[in-house]
C-alpha cells in the first residue's frame, strides 16, 4: 500500500498564507496525491482559530471535493491537530461518555452526520473517510501523528508553548505526561478555548492574535531593523523569558534562531514518540512545524528520540513568512512537501511545489 501524508494546509486562515485555497496550487497537491492508495491529512487542514467554522468549511470545500473525485474508492484519513483539534470533538466526547480514555492509534470511520469530519466527508461521497487521534500505524513499527503534544515541552517560548506549560502546571500533570490521555487533560481544554473564540471574537484581533509568535520571531530576527533586533532579541526576549522561568513555567531559553527552533522541536518531539508511540515503535512521522525533514544537510543524531526512533516532519502546505519570502525555494520552510510510505524503505520526501 502507498500512503501520502500531507500537513497544516490551515485552510481558512485569515492571512490568506494558506496557499492550498488557490486554484493552481490545489491542483498540485490533488495532482501528488492521486497515485496513493491511502491519504492521510496529518493535521491542521483547518484553520478553527481565526474564522467561525462555517466560513472555514467553504473555504475548505472546493479541496474536499477535488480529492473526493481524485481518489474515488480509497481512503482518506483525517488527523486533527492543535488548530483543527473540533475534528476529533465527536469521538473524544464518545470516550468520555464511556469513561474511555484515548487510545495512541484509534481510528474511527466518519459519516455524514459527525460534526465537521461529517460535512467533509459529504464533500467525498465515493471515499472512505476515516478519522485517527491522535495518530495511526502507518504500516508495523511507522507511526503518524500530527505533533502538537511537542508544545508541552518545548523550550523557545512560543506563546502556545508558554500556555501549554501554564496549563500543565495547573493541571499539575505537565512534567508527567506519559500518554494521549495525559497530553489531552492538559492541552485539550486550551484548544477548546481557542475554538470557542474564533466562534465570536472579531476577525481583527484572531488575525493579530494568530500572527504574534511569528511578528516576534521576524522582530527579533532583524525584519524591523538592527536596532529593534537588538532591543527585543537581546533585551525584551530575555528579561520575558527570566520572569517565565522565576514563575516555574520553563524552563524557556532566550535564543531565537532558526537552528534552535529545529533543535528544541526534535528533542520535544522525541519526548513525545516516546511516551506515545505504540510498543515495536521505530519511527513516528509528525508536522506541526512547517519543517520538512530530515534534509540532506541535517545531523541525522537530531531527528532520533533518546529511546531511538527516527523522527519525519512532513513540512506544510503553508506560506510562513517569518521564514521564507516569495521567492526563496532553497529554504527548509518552503511549502509543498509530500511524504510517500510504501510497504517498505523509509518516508520519501516530494515537493509539489518547486518553482
């Protein structure tokens, strides 16, 4: 079996970054999906933060039904992530009501009448649709999952990852957290709040809100100039951070750079794959990050977890400008990724979008 994984298309964000709502760009990616057997959605389609769900649903529709006519008779798998997690509402108040907690690799089937899954699935009559969270068994010992529980142990200072972390220490479940269940307790309650804004706050304050972390980084990073680089890389940055860490809420570093941003994910993320990879675990395929990877010039020693499982990033289908401009192609935030699992051999890295 071929599967295609494709991640944080964040279709209906406000910005107008996800790219995928474009008519030829949503031909490229329908176009790299239709040789696969199976294709999953790792995470973040949508984008539930900065519009009410029924403006994201038509923003989302045309791409729903240009793959419910692409792969006619086959799977499509939809993984919620962090902004998209009202995806998994209906299943996850399921186990509740069950007094069930979530299992590393459910996957349940979707029909047209489950909440927002269900809409999606109308827009794809001739596909099976299913849903996994929070992840599923690619094939034995590759697993997949969209890679949000990483903000809980993330050390750069997000304002997501400073949240999870204060959600963690209220919940007092943060430094422990050892399986789905655990990484839900803590976060799921957050993502609910983020979803019910979007409902009824003004677009204007979800897009600033939305677009703080990534003004931040480009400020400190000498998008505004050397002198307001210096001020907030160098002075603001580090006085926030001492004061986050005083309050029990790191431990955070000061560094914002690129480098440290990849380094502190994968090591996050490998805390992760090793509380909540499935047993016989060998490597675990995640987004979150808009970070394809591995490249061919990274240290291959980064993208393993201390317990050894080779990690992937299956990168975005979004335009992140705090790292990469129009034009800059060779950069690893570049859109476009497709990873591709055979029955055997490692993920195989495409991009649909190299021009």
């Amino acid at each position: 079996m071929r599967t295609a994984l494709v991640s944080d298309l964040h279709l209906g964000s406000i910005g107008g970054n996800d790219i995928v709502r474009e008519p030829e760009r949503r031909e490229r990616l329908v176009a790299a999906l239709e040789d696969a057997d199976r294709v999953v959605l790792l995470g973040d389609a949508l984008e539930l933060r900065q519009q009410p769900v029924a403006a994201v649903l038509e923003i989302a529709r045309p791409l729903f039904e240009a793959l419910g006519r692409a792969l006619a008779g086959r799977r499509l798998v939809i993984v919620p992530g962090n902004h998209d997690h009202g995806l998994a509402g209906p299943w996850l108040e399921r186990l509740r009501l069950d007094g069930a907690e979530p299992a590393a690799d459910a996957e349940w089937a979707v029909n047209g009448s489950e909440g927002l899954a269900g809409r999606l699935a109308q827009a794809m009559p001739e596909v099976e649709v299913t849903l996994a969270y929070p992840g599923l068994v690619l094939r034995p010992g590759v697993y997949a999952t969209h890679g949000h529980y990483l903000d809980l142990h993330l050390t750069v200072p997000r304002i997501e990852s400073v949240a999870a972390s204060a959600m963690g220490r209220l919940t007092r479940r943060g430094r422990e957290a050892r399986s789905p269940a655990d990484y839900e307790a803590i976060l799921g309650p957050m993502y609910a709040f983020y979803g019910g804004l979007a409902e009824g706050a003004p677009p204007a304050a979800l897009e600033r809100g939305g677009t703080v972390s990534r003004d931040v980084w480009a400020r400190a990073n000498g998008a505004d100039g050397r002198a307001a680089g210096f001020l907030i890389g160098r002075v603001t940055i580090p006085g926030a951070v001492a004061v986050l860490n005083a309050l029990g809420l790191g431990p955070f570093s000061s560094v914002l750079t690129g480098e440290e941003l990849r380094r502190a994910g994968l090591t996050a993320m490998g805390r992760v794959a090793d509380a909540i990879a499935p047993p016989g675990t060998t490597d675990v395929v995640f987004g979150h990050t808009h970070r394809p990877g591995p490249l061919p010039a990274d240290d291959p020693g980064e993208w393993r977890s201390s317990g050894g499982i080779r990690l992937w990033n299956s990168g975005s289908w979004f335009h992140e400008t705090a790292f990469v401009t129009d034009r800059d192609t060779g950069n690893p935030y570049w859109p476009g990724t497709v990873l591709v699992l055979d029955d055997e051999g490692p993920p195989e890295r495409r991009n649909a979008l190299p021009d």
